[in-house]
C-alpha cells in the first residue's frame, strides 16, 4: 500500500497536470524612489537609495483546490504578498494572471481599476489578520455578506438574505445573531464571519492571513476545521499565510517558505517540514523542537 507521503506526491503530480486557478512570476512591493542597484538587491533595503523591498521577485502557481501554506517570520513580507494579491496595494514589478479570466494572457497587476475590482469581486475572498479591516463592524453580520454580494451583482434582496442564512449556517454561526454587529461578537466568531463574506460570491481563490492569530487554543482549532471543511466541500483553493508552522502542517498540500521579502524554499508542505533545504527553514523548524 501507498504510504502517506507517496500519496501526497501523486495528488500534488496530479494536480500539477491541471492549469493553475492563479500564477504569480516576479512580483515584487518596492517602498521608496528604486534605482538600477535595486535590480540586484541582496537584502530588503537598497544600499544606494535606501527602498525598501518588502516582496522581492516572488513566483509560483497555485492550482484549484489546492491549499498551498506560506510561512515566514514577522516582517518577512507575508501579508504584503497577500495585499498585492488582492489589490489592496500596487505591485512595483511583476506578472499575476488568472488563466480562466479573458483566457489567461492579461497582467492583472498592471489592468485598470475597474478590472482588478471585478476579479476581487468575483474571483476571490480575502480574510484579514484583523477582522477590524475584514468587517464594517457597525453593519450587521448580515450585512456585510450583502456588502460583497452587492459587490458582485446580486441585487435581489430575498437572495441575499438567503445567502447570508446559508453561509451563516456553514460557517456555525447562531442564526438570530445574524444581524447583530460583528463588534459584539469574539474573535473566533469575528474570524468565522470573515470567512462567510469572503465566501459570499463563491469565489475559486480565497486568501487567508493568520486566521488564527491571537486566538484561545481552543477557538483555533475550530477556525481550522472550518478552513478544512470548506476547502475539502467547496473545493475552493486557498493560499494561506502562517508564522505558525503546525496550522501549515495541518492544512497545507505545499508550502512557501519566506524570508527577507524573497521566496527561499518551496515543495510539499512534508518535505519542507521534516528535511528541509535553506538554512532559514532549518531554523525554523528547529525552533519548534
């Protein structure tokens, strides 16, 4: 019989056979003027005019349905990344394309305004470290499931409501607290609400940004069985950011691993994990021994 890491080899070959769902070639967030010495930078700071790289030349593909896990220490560039991704900052260089979007071939880093909402609209879901900037938290939970659904071109208010009691069902929420305000509700229940709006438009790509940080052990285990049930019944795929290597492990098909704002290591999440290549992932790894 297959062992279990002969199994994750030939689900990650077969879904290497499919089109990436998202492909990502150079992009790098550039904070400051850049010059020529910036295109061979070594660390995150230009010696010559002093920028600041907070992303550098990151690639890789992530397929549908797939979970693929980015791990890094504080100020590695993680939700950087993640905020380029989603549009809510503007990538310096870079290639991103959505191969079932107009066929593939447009740069979705450089399309127009009105292009980059539609595919945030449509293709995608994000949920923030910070609820606070995931949720209008004097709106109704309800609400700001209407809010993406708006945003997406559902204007039928009895499809709405239904969507939001549906989602608020899959994601284990109370239905009479359905229009209360995120505001009074806990973190783990702020977090679970962020996953309904994001899921709102059933998008194929959601972005997750340390789901569980700050959270009770307890509450963290919920989210992520949350964030396994719909990835294993949706089939949505999901590019998750983690300091923490064990919520990686649990979840992750493959793992990125960064460092300085530069991608450094990169394969299945067992391979990443239990032998390690770049000394950082070594470092890494030994820390939680």
């Amino acid at each position: 019989m297959m062992n279990q890491a002969g199994r994750a080899i030939a689900a990650v070959s077969a879904i290497n056979e499919e089109q990436p769902l998202l492909a990502v070639s150079g992009l790098g967030k550039r904070y400051g003027p850049g010059c020529p010495a910036c295109l061979d930078l070594q660390g995150q700071r230009c010696p010559q005019c002093g920028s600041l790289w907070a992303c550098y030349d990151i690639s890789f593909d992530l397929y549908p349905g797939e979970i693929l896990g980015l791990v890094g220490e504080s100020g590695s560039g993680k939700s950087t990344l993640l905020r380029c991704l989603y549009f809510e900052e503007e990538a310096t260089t870079g290639i991103m394309t959505i191969p079932s979007y107009q066929g593939g071939p447009a740069n979705l880093l450089a399309a127009s305004a009105q292009q980059q909402r539609y595919i945030r609209n449509h293709m995608m879901g994000m949920v923030f470290q910070n609820p606070w900037l995931g949720l209008r938290m004097h709106v109704s939970g309800g609400g700001n499931i209407a809010e993406k659904l708006l945003a997406a071109g559902v204007y039928h208010v009895g499809r709405i409501r239904t969507r939001a009691a549906e989602l608020w069902r899959q994601v284990e929420m109370p239905l009479p607290r359905l229009d209360e305000y995120p505001q009074n509700f806990s973190g783990g229940m702020q977090q679970r609400v962020q996953i309904a709006k994001a899921l709102a438009n059933k998008p194929p790509l959601l972005l997750l940004d340390e789901v569980t940080t700050g959270l009770d052990l307890s509450v963290q285990a919920r989210v992520l069985d949350l964030v396994r049930q719909i990835q294993r019944e949706l089939g949505v795929a999901m590019l998750l950011v983690s300091h923490d290597l064990a919520v990686i492990r649990m979840l992750a098909d493959r793992t990125m691993v960064m460092h300085q704002g530069r991608l450094v290591e990169q394969g299945l999440t067992d391979q990443v994990l239990e032998d390690p290549e770049h000394p950082y992932t070594q470092l890494l790894v030994r820390s939680l021994l």
